[in-house]
C-alpha cells in the first residue's frame, strides 16, 4: 500500500542560510494533488507575538534548464 501525500507537507530548518533574505524554513506541500514549494521567515510583531510568514510557489515539473544543442 503506497502512502497518499496529499493535502499534507512538511517544513524543516533551512540549514543552508547565508543572509537575513533567505528563508528560515524550507519544505513541500501538496494541496489537492498539486505541488508546492514552502519558504517561511520568522517575524514577531507586538500584537501577535511570534509568529512564521510562509510564501508558496507552484513547483515546476522540471526547473532545470534546458541544453541545446549547438547548430554546428
């Protein structure tokens, strides 16, 4: 029996940060069969208290970049 990810994800430290920009957590997640991918930044506000900001972006099926061959 294979294991169903969907609507589930998972974020975790982002160990490889350099600069402030970057986020502090990295991850997946998948909404209704459709894969995303997971940036959260660490904040705190006086109202709020701690909280994490996430930005989701739609993975791509491939993000490599594509190699051409030269016409000669």
């Amino acid at each position: 029996m294979q294991y169903d990810n969907t609507n589930t994800g998972a974020s975790f430290k982002n160990t490889y940060k350099q600069k402030e920009s970057q986020p502090d957590m990295t991850g997946k997640i998948d909404v209704e069969g459709v894969e995303y991918r997971m940036s959260g930044w660490f904040n705190e506000s006086d109202k709020a208290g701690k909280y994490i900001k996430w930005k989701v972006t739609k993975k791509e099926e491939d993000s490599s970049p594509k190699s051409e061959s030269a016409p000669f």
